[in-house]
C-alpha cells in the first residue's frame, strides 16, 4: 500500500451497502462493478489523503478568491453549476439556464490544452437542460501538486473530499481531475463515479461515465413543484434576483 494516501478496504458487499447509506447529496443507483474481481482483489474506495495549502494569500485562491488566472470571478455567484477540469483549472459554465442573456444553446466544443480534458457542450437553455460530455485527456488523472499552491486550505480539503474514487487494493489512485461545482454555493460534487446523480437546489444533474474514456454529466433545472404545479414564490425569487 502506497504511504501517501490512505486506503479503505471495503469488500464489494460493503461497499453496496455503503453506497445505500451514504448517498446523502445523491441518489446513486448501482454502478457496474468492473471485470477482473475474480482475481480476488479488493474492489476499495480510495480516498485523498489531507494535504496542506502553499497558497499564501487566500484571496489569491482559484476556487473563492480573484485570481485572474481562474475563470470562477466570471461565473461566482450565478445561479448555474459547471463543470472544472482540475490539473489546468479550465472551469466549463453549463449554462443550463438563459440567465442574463449569457445562455446561447447549441453545440459547442472547447479543447483544452495537450493531454487534458476536452469539452463537448449541448445546451438547450430555453428548456434548462444542459449536456457536457467530458473527454479525459492523457494527463486526467487528478494531481494534488497541480493545484496545491491556488486553492486556500478550505477550498483544498473540499476538492479532495469530492476526489475519492473507486479503485483496486494497492493499486494508485485512479480519480480523474474533474468536479462538478455549484456557482452560487462554491460547493463541489463528486464526478468520480461510474454513475451517480446528484440533486443540487433547484437542480438535478446525472452523471454516466461507464465508458472509462469520457464522461456525459446532464444537468436540468428542475425546481420543486408543489401539487404538481412550479411555485409562485420560486418563480418569484428567481425573477427578483436577476432583474
Ligand atoms: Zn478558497
């Protein structure tokens, strides 16, 4: 076992049952267990191990503060979520909602960098539904080091929560370096399984990564209807907000 990261060994019941019990933000449904557990190996979860800050000015912090380098400032505090590709910080808005006018729809593709994540976007923002395929790079896999010196200690420990992966007994961590992260709370959601859904606010969003290679993250408004009717009030809230 690796001395830098500490390894939970959950043998496959467990970790079912564990997966019933702790789907406190997402409604999981049962993920694939992968080919090869007849080798006898255990199927673990693999957390992040804590690791300190070396950002010296929190206001800095690429997460909550105003570094230029980080393209958060442009979307903190919208009511949207996106998605990051960690290693290079590239932080992809969604747009699942025309707000402000900023939401176009269509297709896009943005291509990132050598070896990192690739963006592949349909959005329909006229009816709050946005899909993001994510394409790993060469260099997906999360690496601490990448981000160490940029996030402050809070925004740190909150990304290598969400970077817990599943992974077998001895073998490194396999989390790829990509979250999901809501604009207006800064809260960060895990995309590490091979399918998960998440309800965030007014927003459900289902992850499908069962192909290994990419990664098609949905996310629709869906806000909470009363007798089958949308609330007056969440009609009202919004429109205050942005008007
Ligand atoms: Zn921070």
């Amino acid at each position: 076992m690796s001395g830098n990261r500490r390894v939970f060994g959950i043998r496959v019941v467990c970790f079912i049952a564990g997966m019933c019990v702790g789907g406190v933000l997402a409604g999981f449904k049962m993920q694939d267990i992968p080919a090869g557990q007849e080798t006898g190996k255990t199927w673990e979860r693999q957390e992040q191990s804590p690791v300190d800050s070396t950002l010296d000015d929190p206001t800095e912090c690429y997460l909550c503060g105003n570094h230029n380098r980080s393209l958060m400032s442009m979307f903190r505090g919208r009511d949207d979520l996106g998605a990051i590709c960690v290693n290079d910080w590239y932080v992809m808005d969604m747009q699942i909602r025309n707000l402000d006018g900023m939401g176009g729809g269509g297709f896009g593709w943005t291509v990132g960098a050598e070896g990192v994540c690739s963006f592949q976007t349909d959005r329909n923002p006229e009816r709050g539904i946005s899909e993001v395929t994510v394409e790993y790079g060469t260099n997906s896999i999360f690496d601490v080091k990448k981000v160490q010196n940029h996030l402050c200690q809070t925004c740190l420990d909150k990304l290598l929560e969400v970077m817990d992966c599943y992974g077998y007994e001895g073998e490194e961590s396999g989390a790829r370096d990509i979250c999901l992260v809501d604009f207006q709370t800064l809260e960060l959601y895990s995309l590490q399984e091979h399918y998960i859904s998440h309800y965030i606010r007014d927003y459900y969003v289902q992850v499908d990564g069962r192909d290994g290679e990419e990664l098609e993250v949905t996310g629709i408004y869906t806000p909470v209807l009363e007798n089958g009717e949308r609330t007056t009030d969440v009609a009202m809230e919004s429109e205050n907000k942005y008007n």
